[in-house]
C-alpha cells in the first residue's frame, strides 16, 4: 500500500470530522441564544412565584447584586435580586445556601420584603433523603410556606426554630436536621438583610435611592 492511498482515507475522515465540528459550532452558536433566553424566562417565573410581577417594575433579572456574605453562603458570593416599584424598594431575593442540611448543602431562593418579613422561600436544590426530607420540596408539600409573612420581630428571634427545639416551626418526625437547616438559613437571611439595608437596596450608582 502506498502512501496516497493511506492518505485518503485519513484526509476524508479529517475533512469529515472538521465538518461535523463546524456544524455543531453552528448548532451552539444558533441555540446559544435560545437557551439562554429561555433560562431567563425560568428564572424570572422562580423569582416571580415570591414577588409578583405587579409589585415592582424595574428588571428583576438584571438589578442584582453579589455580595461575600460567609454566613449565607461560604463557598461563594451570595446574588441579591432587587425588587422596585418607581425605584422604590419593595424586596430582595436571595441564593442563600443552608451548609448543614442532612446530606449536604441546600440551596435557597429566600425572599423578603422591604419591611423585613418573608415573602417566601424555595428549595432550590438538594440532596436530602428521598421520601423523608423531600417534604421541602414546594411541590411536594405546603411546608415551605409557613415561614410567610414571618419576620425577625414576629415572631421572636428565639422562636426561630422547630416545634422539638422549642421554636414555632413545623417539621416532619424523622426529619429533623434538615428543616432545623433550613429555618436557621433563613433566619441568618434576614438578619443579614436587616443589617445591610443600604447594601441590599443601593441602586447602580452605589446610592441608596
């Protein structure tokens, strides 16, 4: 055999694989833009189902704000999303991150208004047991929603905890370390948010409006 006729094939399977690389750089650089788009509409119903989108009319998606919060979040920065109505504040919304759930890490969408109450809190993942601490789940159960309209003077700051530690929060027998994760995230959420307030609400220029 000589060397053209190795050659070919290699040089066919070459321009082949050239081809198909070119292709899917296509394909991306088409899709790129869709999926994107279509992760922002998913991210603004998530944001949407705590802040209906007739409370506020600036863009919830872009008026953000990343933050080094350790006690929220100790791997990463934390990402506020702000809520204004006129430039007005009326929410913040926080990815909070709940370190010492059962299984690891659970991650929170925590929402709360200007005035320092919650205005709801989503799992937004997890690795909890399956069938007994998946009650978290929005989904799956109305549990989440009790901490609604719950702040840090109502009720009392030493009432942040389950029912068994003798707080006010409800929670599921066998399952006990995680809502106890849980309810502490969102309890370091909102005095952080309390004692942040020109942090939270400052507008792009750095001002509090």
């Amino acid at each position: 055999m000589n060397i053209k006729s190795m050659l070919r094939p290699a040089l066919i399977l070459a321009a082949f694989a050239a081809g198909a690389a070119i292709l899917l750089a296509l394909v991306y650089h088409n899709a790129a833009p869709i999926l994107a788009q279509h992760q922002q509409e998913a991210l603004l119903a998530q944001l949407n189902s705590l802040i209906p989108a007739n409370r506020y009319n600036n863009d919830l998606t872009t008026d953000t704000l990343d933050v080094t919060a350790p006690t929220l979040d100790a791997k990463k920065p934390v990402r506020i999303f702000r809520a204004r109505l006129d430039n007005k504040p009326i929410a913040s919304l926080l990815l909070v991150t709940a370190p010492n759930g059962y299984s690891g890490d659970i991650h929170l969408l925590v929402a709360i208004w200007a005035n320092g109450s919650v205005a709801g809190v989503r799992v937004l993942s997890h690795k909890e047991t399956p069938g007994l601490g998946d009650y978290i789940e929005d989904k799956r159960s109305p549990w989440v929603h009790q901490f609604e309209g719950k702040s840090l003077k109502e009720p009392a700051p030493e009432r942040w905890k389950v029912k068994k530690d003798g707080g006010m929060f409800t929670y599921n027998t066998g399952a006990t370390i995680t809502p106890r994760a849980i309810v502490g995230a969102i309890t370091r959420t909102l005095r952080w948010v309390s004692e942040h307030q020109d942090i939270v609400y400052q507008n792009k220029t750095g001002a509090r409006p």
